[in-house]
C-alpha cells in the first residue's frame, strides 16, 4: 500500500511542477529546478529499490508510475533560475513555498 501512494505522491508532484511552470516566479525560481532535480533523482531511486513490488503493482498505478517518470523528465527547468524570495519578489509567507511543501508532503508518504 505504502509504495502505492508513494507513486500516487509523484504524481501529484507532476502536476504541481506543471502547474507552476506557467507562474512568473515559481518557472523561475531555484527552489523549482533544485526541487524538481531531487524529484527525478528520488524517483529514479524509489523504481531502482523496488522494481520488484513496482512490478506487482495495479496496471493503473504502472501506467501513473511510467507517465510521471516521462512526464518529470520532459520537464525544462528554469534556464537560469534564482531564488525569487531572496530577490523580493515572491510574497509568500516566510518558509511557505508552493514546490517545496508540495515536495516535503510526497516525502512524508
């Protein structure tokens, strides 16, 4: 069940990668190309440690695992990106950051 989740988790990290990638800060920022750089590579390990039981997975959640690998992978980070806060333009409360939280959420899981 537990590794079910954690391929649900990625998923939703797909989306809010997707979702950001058109907001003026979030596309720009360091926070989006370091997170998303540590989402890739913890998938990659989560697949590597567990081919196994990812193979015994449901078709639905193989096919989510498979188009959430595809889908990180196509994603073009920030070109030159910098970290909007310290830059003063985002306005988020203090420690609140939409990928980071995204991403410490799927971490918890």
């Amino acid at each position: 069940m537990e590794l079910m989740n954690q391929v649900r988790g990625y998923h939703f990290l797909l989306g809010v990668f997707r979702s950001q990638q058109n907001d003026p800060y979030c596309s720009i920022c360091s926070a989006y190309a370091n997170t998303l750089k540590t989402a890739r590579e913890n998938l990659a390990a989560l697949e590597a440690g567990n081919a196994d039981a990812l193979a015994e997975l449901d078709q639905r959640f193989t096919g989510m695992l498979s188009g959430t690998r595809a889908g990180l992978d196509a994603l073009s980070g920030p070109v030159n990106p910098s970290g909007q806060k310290k830059a003063g333009n985002c306005k988020l409360p203090q420690g609140v950051c939409f990928i980071k939280a995204s991403f410490a959420l799927v971490q918890q899981i």
